[in-house]
C-alpha cells in the first residue's frame, strides 16, 4: 500500500557544495595559499585506502609549496565557480532551489589568516555570489571554514593548536558578519568539527609528523578541538549582535554504529562509539565537555589548557540548530578481527551483510537517517537541517550527451523516504542540501571521476576537459521533488 507524506511548508530544499573542491582560481585575485591546495590526487593509492589518501606530512607541504601547477593539486582548479556561479546559480534555481549551501574561503578574506587588513577582492566575490543568490530566490547557507584555513598558520602557529588563531578566526567571522549581514541569515561554523582524529591536518592543521609520540599527537588534536570550539561559540556570540534574527549552526558527521548482535558486549562497544560521535553536539548544543571525556583526559593525562572564562563560553553561546552530513551506517562486534571490514571517510567498521556497499567501500543505509534524525531530536530537542548526504559514483555520458543515474535517483529516493518518516514521527527538520549538487573534486581522493551532483561538469582528475555543465537524469527528478515537496512512500 503506497502513502504520500509531504515535507514541512517552507522546507529548505537545495544542494552543498564547499570552496576548496569547486572554486578553483587557488591563486587568483589576493588569494593565499590553504591546507585544500596541498591535498593530491593519488592515483597509485587504492581509492578506498582512506588513510593514505587523506594523509598530509611535511614533505608534502613543502613540495605543494613549491608547486606552480594544478595538474595533482585538483582543488586548486575545483569546477571553476569562481567564474562559472551564475551560470550553476541558474541551474540550481531552474531545479527549484530554496538554498545553498557554500562555504568562504577563508584565504580569500585574510590569505595567511593573520593580516590587519581583509582582501577586498575577495570579500566583492562574495558579496557578487550572495547576491545573485538572493537575485534568483535562493536563501545562502554559509560555512565560514570548510577545510580551507590558511596554510601559513599551519606552518607558522601549528594550525588550531595554538590559541591566537582562535582570535584570527573570529576576526575573520566578524568581518563577514559585518559584510554580508544584509545577505547571509544561515551560518554554520565549522564543517564536520569531529573529523579532527580521523585527518587533523585538513581539519586543524595539524601535521602529526611534527610530534614524537601518538600521546603527544592526541593532545595537540584535542588543544587544537578545544580551541575550535571556543571560537565557534564566539563566532556565533558576534553573529547574534551583528546580524539581528540570525541563526547559528554546528555542523558535525553522523556516523551511527550497529553492535553486530544482541550480545551486551557487542552493544556496549556501539555505545562508546555513539556516544563519542555525540561529543561534538553535547560541547556546541548543550555548552559543556560529557563528563565521559573529561574522565578521559585525567585518565590518560592528556592536558587541553583551557583559559579561565572558556567554560562561561561554551555555555553562554550555544548554536540555533543542529546540522549535520550522513553518509552511511557502522557496525562494531568484539569479533572484528575476524570480520570482513568496509569503510568509508576514514570510519572502518564490520561490514553490515544486510546494506549494499558502494564503489568507494561506503554502506548505503537510508533507514540509518531515519536513526539518526530520531537519535539527535530526542537527545537534544533542537531544529536540525540535513546539510550533506549523497552518493559518489562513476557516471557514462552516453553518445546523445544523456547521463541516465537511476541507480542516483535510487539512493536520494530511499534517503527521503526516510527523512519524511522521521519528520512524520515528530523530528524537526528544517531542510536538505544534497552532498554534491554539482559535481565537484572529492574530499577525500581528490577525483572528479567520484562524481555526486544532479549536474555534469566536464573534467577529469588530471583537469582535462571542457567544464562544460550539462544534467543528469536525476536533475528532473530532483526537481519534481521540490516542486511538489512529498514523496510516495511503501507502507
């Protein structure tokens, strides 16, 4: 028996993307250098050893540093936003969006983070870009750092782990406030926040060949965490004075763990992993450290120094909202290693015999959104919006020029499915930004090829090609979507 369950009235329907992986223009117009133009395409690496292929050391700085081209430096060249946003902007509004989600170029504002003065080039591109959104009836959902800080802070103050770029960060926050306070209504602070251990280099700058010991590794990432977290609560202090009626969110990755079976020792080690995924919410939402790991820092003698009036902080300035990027589903099981494993953004779990697994080792679980949505609107009882979710495939341009991605149209259909259960049963959600709209060069293994959007750009991972934009078969789909704001589910 089929039902149809419709999307709240005002639904933030849209699409994600971030300005390392679609600008480009890495040196164009005053812009400095960040972590995302150090990142490779490796080629030579197994695209699912996520390790490997997220791992920065010093050497490899130094050699992007001395690099000119772009050739294995993919985010350096993106999809060409840069030049290409109001054509995308009238894609995105033909597809009936309500939002964007984008992200500020942190280097393009202050190129090494530490200037008197911003780079008034940059603050114009985007002043241009928020405008030709509202232009086109699209509501911008702003990240102010989406693993793109200045990569001289990196070198220079051990990236997060040293306090003063706490104060470069919420200067850099206050000048965008201040710019587009008439433009921008929806923020988010920093994008997935709980990615610091699984690669701190893109996440906080830190470089862990630089240390001698994985205990000394661990506290400078958990410095380098408590600092982000002081300024995002600054950061969202200063957008509620300068912006009236903003809102505020954090952004964290959802990464529901299953225990493999009833057995309570299998259930108690998909616990810890939950409740660890739950730190980065409870310290932005609930404005405190869970005592679970303040006993973790005593125990284990790690030392996060926290300034007097840093606790006043986390409390005082809580987020608005909760969002958040699903992508898949783990099990735990105290016979891991005898199990067969999957991965997935550098989160490896027992694989689950009951999901199919993608291309890039990731389990597609869209009863596992509808978990999780259920999981944080209890837990917190705050507004959360779906900011990244989507699947990355290898996509057949046929001889007609037609992209027929059924199997794309497959997956968000399950996902919505879901989503509108879970707003049905009570949780509120205020929207969804597919992960990506457009196809853009991967976060993790750097590919073009490990394509996301509902629209086609013509590059491939060494950058050649036209650029050219056209669209998918799940470009109608996803627009009739919209248009119609319910989906048909099997009851």
């Amino acid at each position: 028996m089929k039902k149809i369950l419709s999307f709240p009235e005002g639904f933030l329907w849209g699409g994600a993307i971030a300005a390392n992986q679609a600008e480009g223009a890495w040196n164009v117009d005053g812009k400095g250098m960040s972590v995302a133009d150090v990142a490779m395409y490796k080629p030579d690496i197994d695209i699912k050893d996520y390790v490997k292929q997220w791992h920065v050391g010093l050497e490899d700085i130094k050699n992007a540093m001395e690099a000119t081209e772009d050739t294995y430096y993919p985010k350096r060249r993106g999809i060409d936003f840069y030049h290409h946003y109001k054509e995308d902007i009238a894609l995105f509004k033909e597809m009936g969006f309500k939002t964007l989600r984008v992200s500020i170029a942190w280097t393009r504002i202050f190129p090494n983070g530490n200037e008197e003065k911003p780079n008034e080039k940059g603050l114009a591109f985007y002043e241009d870009l928020f405008k030709e959104l509202r232009k086109n009836d699209i509501e911008p959902l702003v990240t102010l750092s989406h693993y793109e800080m200045p990569i001289y802070l990196v070198n220079n103050y051990d990236g997060w782990v040293s306090r003063e770029v706490v104060d470069m960060f919420v200067k850099y926050a206050k000048v965008c406030f201040e710019r587009y306070k008439d433009l921008v209504k929806y923020w988010l602070t920093f994008n997935e926040i709980d990615s610091v251990f699984r690669h701190p280099f893109t996440t906080v700058g830190v470089v862990e060949d630089k240390y001698d010991s994985k205990k000394e590794a661990e506290e400078a990432i958990y410095q380098a965490l408590h600092n982000q977290f002081v300024a995002s609560a600054l950061a969202t202090k200063y957008c509620h004075e300068i912006i009236p009626g903003s809102q505020v969110g954090c952004m964290v990755t959802k990464t529901l763990t299953y225990p493999e079976t009833c057995n309570p020792d299998d259930i108690i080690l998909a616990q810890r992993d939950n409740r660890n995924n739950f730190v980065y919410t409870d310290v932005q939402v609930l404005g405190k450290y869970p005592r679970h790991l303040l006993n973790y820092f005593k125990k284990n003698n790690i030392n996060v120094k926290m300034l007097e009036g840093d606790e006043a902080i986390l409390q005082q300035y809580k987020v608005d909202f909760i969002s958040f990027s699903y992508y898949m589903s783990m099990v735990q099981s105290i016979n891991a290693a005898q199990r067969e494993k999957v991965g997935g953004n550098l989160v490896t779990g027992v694989k689950n015999p009951y999901l199919p697994t993608s291309e890039w080792g990731w389990q597609v679980d869209p009863k596992g959104l509808r978990v999780s949505l259920i999981d944080l609107y209890d837990r917190y009882q705050k507004p959360l919006w779906i900011v990244e979710n989507g699947i990355g495939a290898y996509d057949t341009v046929e001889e007609d020029g037609s992209i027929n991605d059924d199997y794309r149209i497959e997956y968000f259909k399950k996902h919505f499915e879901q989503i509108a259960i879970a707003i049905d049963e009570g949780v509120e959600c205020m929207g969804y930004t597919s992960w990506a709209c457009i196809d853009i060069v991967s976060a993790s293994t750097s590919q073009m090829t490990k394509r996301y959007g509902f629209i086609y750009v013509d590059a491939d991972d060494l950058g050649n090609g036209t650029y050219k934009r056209s669209k998918k078969k799940s470009f109608e789909w996803y627009k009739n979507i919209i248009k119609n704001n319910n989906i048909e589910i099997e009851e």
